[in-house]
C-alpha cells in the first residue's frame, strides 16, 4: 500500500504532461507499506535502497554512505534489542 500526502500543492495537467506551478516551499510525505522486495545498489557516489509492493508501488532512496551506514546500523541495533525478532 502506497499512501502520499501533498500538503497544498498545485499542479497543472497541459497535453499530457503534469507540472507543480505552486510555491516551490511545499512539503510532502510517501509510504510505503507491506514491502514484497527490497534492493540495495550503488547509484554513482551513492547508494540506493529501492523498495516494492505487490500491487508494483516502488519508492527508491538515494543515500550518501555515510547515511545508508546509519541506517544499517540502526536496523542491526534493532535486530539485537527488539523482542519481535525473535
């Protein structure tokens, strides 16, 4: 399940082509739930972690390795401290 929340943004449908003609300060939020596949790969300098669900929803980060080492160490930090692993 995909859900995005855009937060009054405007956008304009001209021969076939979708463009934002609002203020460029606008805020958004995508998830990504019941993930079926999930890749991690180089992208250039930086890595990418792209997930899929079963209906074909993709969300891809683009992370600097700095980042994307955080985030490994987090989730085997939850790994070890978390009961629902078990």
């Amino acid at each position: 399940m995909l859900t995005i929340d855009l937060e009054d943004f405007t956008f304009e449908l001209k021969d076939g082509t979708l463009k934002h003609v609002g203020a460029s300060n606008k805020d958004a939020t995508v998830k990504l739930y019941d993930i079926e596949d999930a890749e991690v790969r180089e992208f250039g300098d930086q890595r990418k972690i792209a997930c899929s669900d079963e209906s074909g929803n993709e969300v891809e980060l683009a992370l600097d390795p700095d980042t994307a080492g955080e985030i490994a160490a987090g989730i085997e930090r939850l790994a070890e401290e978390s009961s629902t692993t078990e």
